[in-house]
C-alpha cells in the first residue's frame, strides 16, 4: 500500500476513534467481570486503596493487599474478610525493589498468579523543594514512580505469557500538569504517567490484546494527603470542589471494568489538560493566577507545619517491616 493510501485509511481509523468515543459517553459499555481473578492493590491499608480493594472483593475478585503499614493493611484485610471476601495480607515496601521481588515471589508460591495489579501507593513530601529533605524527595520517586517498574516487572509476565490482566497506575492531574511547591510529587507523578504510556503503547505493539492498562488521573481526592489545599473560592465552591473519595474510585473502576485507557475525573480536567498543551506560558500562568492554583499548596504547607508541630507522624515514618517479607493473613486463599 502507497503512504497516499494509508495516510487516508489512518485518517478514516483517527476519526472513528473519535466516532467511537463520543459513542462510549452516551451508550455505557458493559463492565466486565472479575470474579476469580486475584487482584493485587498496593497502598491498600487506607484512603482510595482501602476502597479499590473493597469494589474487587464486592465483584468477586481475590485480594491481595500490599502496604508499609501492617496495622492499617491488616484492618482492610479484616474488613473484608468479614464480608466474605478471599484475602491476603503483605507487609511490603515498595520502593525497596528487593523488597518488591520478595513479597512478589511470597504471593505466586501462596496465592498464585496476579491477574489484576492496582498501582495504587503514593506519598507526599509536604514541603517545597529548597525546604525539603534530600531523602524525602528520594522517597517520592521511589513510592510514586520508581515502584511502578518493579511491581510491573514483577507480575506482567505472566500476564503477557497468557495475554490475559489488567495494570492499573493511579498517577495524579499532578501528572498531567503542575503547580507550585511539591516539585518532587509532580515529577514522580508525570513519571508514573510517561511509564504507563510507554508500557501501554509496548503492550499493543506486541499484539498482547488480552492485556489492558487503565490511568487514572484525579484531581484532589479528599482524602486528607493534601489537606488544607485551596485555589481561589468561588472556583472551589461552584466549579473544582475536591473530590470525595468513593467517587473518585467508583469512577475509576467503571474505567477498569470497561477496558478505558485513562480516565481524568472530574471531567474538566480534559480541558484542563487540552489548554496547557495549546496556550502560550504566560497564558497558562495567568489562568492559574485567576483559579489560584499557582499558590494553592501555600495554606497546605502551613497545615501540614501544624502537624508536625503536634507532634503527628510523617507518613514515611511509619516503621517498616523487619522482615521484608512478612506475610499478615490466613491461608485463606485456596
């Protein structure tokens, strides 16, 4: 075929995709089911991974639940298995990569084979880059970015050997664009975004069609990591409101359960994302000046200086394992 041709028939296939976009908005797919498959969550032991493993389990899914916090991952583990929920718990630091192959090698020889992995897990430094602790933005990286490499190559072989799973990366709208003051969260997250692309784009150009990848791209979940975040009022009140938590997962799981490449919610933040890709610099910064997003991690800095004046833990203190492959459940995985 001359490029002539082909240029028309690439033209033809870019414009049902648009056909076929605006089709999925007003005629809902089915979700797909995923019962019996053993879905993976990290940063399971609160906030939108607590909930992510509760939609899998009320769908049938087997869960297995990896965080830093074995109090915290071990309660989710609990609650769930009072609802009849197959659970498996693991205490597990994902940004230590020896750590991640470990735990990983633990859930293939206890549980089997992950078939659904959630890279869910994510920290925050709280300070702006000249304030802020070499390690501390080391950690960022390694949580929010690096993790997703070694968790990825840890389970999508044998997703890939029997072209059948799904990887799901919460990144951020952080990902998407940027603020002021959490330099080290922006990157990990643009990091975590270019990672999933790349992955996704490697996964079709080897024709691994039973193997789907979904991004999820919130905007602020009010989950208290970014508390006391504010851009200007009235926008906060009539228009970009933070989002509540069950929202923000319950979106995201149609998302996954419809085989969706990505999902931003809300939807503005498609706008969002289409305005800084077109418009000049100074443009940009003048409409974050205008929303008040360019200083709106200012009040969160001072909420998050309250804290730790009270004496509140730093939530990369939390003592990590002993053992870096301590396993916290019953064998109730069969």
């Amino acid at each position: 075929m001359n490029i002539a041709a082909e240029l028309v028939l690439v033209a033809f296939r870019v414009v049902m995709a648009f056909v076929q976009a605006a089709l999925r908005w007003v005629f809902k797919p089915p979700e797909k089911s995923v019962a019996g498959e053993v879905c993976l969550v990290t940063g399971a032991g609160g906030g939108l991974g607590r909930l992510f493993a509760r939609e899998f389990a009320e769908r049938g899914a087997s869960l297995v639940l990896w965080d830093i916090n074995e109090v915290a991952n071990e309660a989710t583990a609990e609650a769930l298995r009072a609802s009849g929920a197959r659970v498996r718990a693991y205490t597990c630091d994902i940004s230590r990569r020896a750590d991640v192959y470990c735990t990983a090698e633990r859930v293939r020889a206890e549980v089997g084979e992950v078939t659904v992995l959630v890279n869910n897990a994510g920290v925050v430094a709280g300070r702006p880059l000249l304030d802020c602790p070499d390690e501390l933005i080391e950690r960022s990286m390694a949580v929010n970015c690096h993790a997703h490499f070694w968790m990825v190559k840890a389970f999508l072989p044998h997703m890939l050997e029997n072209n059948h799973g799904h990887v799901v990366t919460v990144a951020s709208s952080l990902g998407l664009f940027s603020t002021a003051g959490i330099e080290d969260y922006c990157a990990s997250k643009y990091g975590a975004v270019g990672f999933h692309e790349s992955l996704s784009h490697e996964i079709k150009a080897i024709g691994k069609d039973g193997v789907n990848t979904t991004l999820i791209c919130p905007y602020l979940v009010n989950t208290g990591m970014f508390r006391g975040c504010r851009i200007r009022k009235e926008i906060e009140t009539y228009l970009l409101s933070p989002l509540e938590p069950q929202y923000c997962v319950h979106e995201a799981m149609h998302a996954v359960l419809t085989n969706r490449s990505m999902i931003c919610t809300p939807r503005l933040m498609y706008l969002v994302v289409f305005m800084k890709s077109i418009l000049p610099w100074d443009a940009v910064v003048c409409i974050y000046r205008f929303l008040g997003a360019d200083k709106c991690m200012y009040p969160f800095f001072a909420e998050h200086r309250r804290g730790l004046n009270n004496n509140q833990k730093e939530p990369w203190t939390d003592a990590l394992p002993t053992n870096p492959c301590v396993d916290h459940g019953n064998a109730d995985l069969d």
